[in-house]
C-alpha cells in the first residue's frame, strides 16, 4: 500500500468518525428535543447549516496553514 493510499483511508476515516460524532452529539439531540415534524426538520435543517460553517472555518484555517507555512518556517 502506498502513502497516498494510506493517506486517503485516513482522512475517509477521520470523516466518518467526525459525522458519526455529528450525529450523535448534535442532530439526534436536536431531534429528539421536538415533536412536530416541522420543528424536527428544522432542527435538522440548521443543524446541517452548522455543519456546513464548521466545514467552512476548517477549510479556510487549512488554507491559511497551508499559505502560511513557509513564511514561519
């Protein structure tokens, strides 16, 4: 197996676990906390839009490492 391959498996891992974290900590409280249909689609709706921001700021961090970098060092 290559590096790029292993680095691959790994960040595919590393997604899972962060959406299965997801799920758990946030979109099935979010839920569970609602009765009607429409509240718990909402719910999940603005769940996902928190996601989304968090996903956003990760990847402008990334960026602005990745830019960065051979500056500071």
């Amino acid at each position: 197996m290559s590096n790029l391959t292993i680095t691959y498996v790994v960040g595919v891992a590393c997604a899972v676990i962060a959406l299965v974290a997801f799920a758990a900590l946030v979109l099935v409280p979010a839920v569970s906390s609602y009765r009607r249909p429409l509240h718990r689609a909402a719910a999940v709706v603005l769940s996902f839009y928190v996601l989304a921001a968090f996903i956003g700021v990760g990847v402008l961090l990334g960026a602005l490492v990745i830019l960065e970098w051979p500056r500071v060092f």
